[in-house]
C-alpha cells in the first residue's frame, strides 16, 4: 500500500474491518446495521477498502476434519539454494502443492516452514517421499505433527 495515496483509518472503517473479519458472510445491510450507517455509505467504504488494498480476498474457511483431513503438519525444509532462479523454481513447485496450506521463508536453521493438511500418514509419506523430497534443492526435512489445534484464526488484531 502506498501511504500517500490512502487515507488514514477512521473509527467506522476499524470497525468495518473488524467486523468483516468475524463475518464476512453479513449482508451489506446486516453489516451496515452493525456499524450505524446507511447501506450505500457501507458499500462505498467497502468498495474504498478494496480500493486501497486494505481488504484483499474473501473466503469460506472450511472444517478439514469434516472434510478428513486428519492430520495438520509442520514440515521444515532445508535447501542448499543459492540462485534467485532456484528459489523462484522452487518456491514454485510449493505453490502448486495443494495440500500446502502456508509457506514462510524464514531464518535459522531450516530455510522454509510449511504448513500442510494431508489424510493421514500415507498421504504424509507419500507427499515427503514423492512430492517434496523430488525438488533436487532438499537438503533437510523436519516434521512436526500437530495432535490439537489450541488456536486458529485469520483475523488481525488492530
């Protein structure tokens, strides 16, 4: 976001954010009820945030119990690159990797954090041994398997 070219946050446009971030399946009326303003003004300050990069996408967060994914998995990854063609090439390959939820480059000892959702352990075996260990990069693997999910949220504390 450029800072020249948006506005400072209002009070109402906190607290439209805010309110979308528990919500976003609110109507703009419903929303607009919320926040104490007429509907076409809420829909122009959405339209404005969307504008100004403050509001990025809209999803439905699925259960990936429900839908059987069992198991939520931490893998660190260590990579012997050293080129920006080999970390685009790689960083690629862990983009079209469906069942990568997260990707952070990171420092320390391992290069990459992913945060993956797979079925169980043959799809954990199956996706170390074929799929991310295929990427000729790889020079370590670490996983961390998560047994409760004590905290999960997409929402940002402003």
């Amino acid at each position: 976001m450029d800072s020249l070219t948006n506005k400072e946050l209002d009070e109402i446009d906190k607290l439209l954010l805010r309110t979308m971030q528990s919500d976003a399946g609110l109507s703009n009326v419903d929303l607009a009820k919320k926040v104490n303003l007429s509907p076409p003004a809420t829909h122009g300050r959405i339209k404005r945030l969307e504008n100004e990069g403050y509001i990025n996408n809209y999803v439905t967060i699925l259960d990936r119990e429900k839908l059987g994914f069992d198991l939520l998995c931490f893998i660190y990854v260590k990579t012997s690159i050293h080129q920006t063609e080999q970390l685009e090439a790689f960083e690629g390959a862990i983009i079209s990797m469906t069942e990568v939820l997260e990707c952070h480059h990171i420092t320390g000892e391992y290069d990459f954090l992913l945060k993956v959702v797979l079925k169980d352990s043959k799809d954990l075996k199956n996706f170390i041994g074929n799929k991310l260990s295929s990427h000729g990069s790889i020079s370590g693997i670490q996983t961390s398997l998560s047994y409760e999910e004590v905290k999960s949220t997409t929402a940002l504390p402003f």
